[in-house]
C-alpha cells in the first residue's frame, strides 16, 4: 500500500492538491518501499521533464534518510538522471556526497560522472575528490573510478598546465595505487580499457 500510496501523494503533489507535499514526506519517512520505487520512477521518468524541480525536491529530501537499500537504488538511478551541468544536478550532487546516500555509491556515480566530464572536466575533478574514492566498495565496476579521474584530468590538461586541481589528481592517482583493490582490480581494468 506504501508504494501505491506514494505515486497517488506525488501524483497529487505536483499538481498542487493541498497538504500533498506534507503528507508525501510523512510516507517517505516511515515507508522504506515507498521511497525506493519513487526514488526509481522520479529519475527514470520526471527529471527532465514538465515536473522535474519538483522530482528534484522530493530526492533532495531522500538524500537525509540513511537506509542501504535506499542508496543502492540511488547509486542505481544515475543510469536515469540526465546527464546536464544544470543547477538542479550539480546542487543534487553537493548534496549527495555529503549525505548519508554518498557512503553507497558505486559503480554507476562513477559512471554517471565520466558522462559529465565533456561538459566540465574540473567540477568532475572535484566530485571525484569529495566521493573519497579510498573507501573502495567491494563491488562489480563496469568502469573504475580511475577511468574518471584520468579522463576528468585528460579534459583539463589542455586548457590550464598549472593547476592545483591537476596536481591534486596526479597525487590521489599516486595515493590509490597504494590500496590493494585498485592496484590488482581497477589498474587491470582501466589499462584493458585504455588499449580497447
């Protein structure tokens, strides 16, 4: 009923029915399942649409509750959030690396970072920082987050050779070869990829 409940508050929410928004934030609060499979429908279906600063208000809200399942099923969503350097995503990742959800982060953040890269390298560059990729997670990756860091660094090299950014880069590079996990796991698939 939580689930259904959900769609029906936030169904009502974003076309303005009264006390709608209230209630949508009681439910999500103390239904796990309810906010899961709105998490999931808001960014396969609302971002970037009609409805979308009001889809980025209801996540903004979710990134406060600390629940696992919750933040796997963020990490799964950035398959869906459009990858633009707009205000409301760039706000919405400040905030997701700084809140509870950012401890759960995988494969697919990274990801959906290597997307942004083309559009601004350097605010990339310090996502990347901030996701404390140190704290390895013992997960599948697709790509590894040393993808993101070489090609954010790649983006910038040419516009700016004395950045502090740039040396930053070179010394987490140096520093995360040290880990284990990403000297055996995540060198391997960052060099498969580079000769593909």
């Amino acid at each position: 009923a939580g689930e259904a409940m959900s769609f029906f508050l936030f169904n009502a929410y974003i076309n303005n029915s009264p006390k709608a928004f209230t209630l949508l934030k009681v439910l999500l609060n103390n239904n796990p399942h309810s906010r899961q499979k709105l998490t999931w429908e808001i960014c396969a279906h609302i971002l970037g649409g009609k409805h979308s600063i009001k889809g980025w208000k209801i996540l903004n809200i979710l990134l406060n509750i600390d629940d696992k399942e919750l933040g796997d099923r963020f990490n799964n969503c950035f398959l869906h959030i459009p990858a633009n350097m707009d205000s409301q995503t760039i706000s919405f990742i400040n905030k997701y690396l700084k809140s509870p959800m950012g401890n759960y982060k995988s494969n697919y953040y990274y990801d959906f970072l290597r997307k942004l890269i083309p559009l601004n390298a350097k605010q990339c560059l310090i996502w990347f920082f901030s996701s404390r990729p140190e704290k390895v997670i013992e997960s599948f990756y697709d790509k590894s987050p040393l993808n993101v860091l070489i090609e954010a660094y790649n983006g910038m090299r040419e516009y700016d050779k004395h950045n502090v950014i740039l040396e930053k880069s070179m010394d987490i590079f140096d520093s995360l070869l040290h880990i284990p996990q990403y000297r055996n796991a995540h060198l391997r698939t960052f060099l498969k990829e580079l000769e593909a």
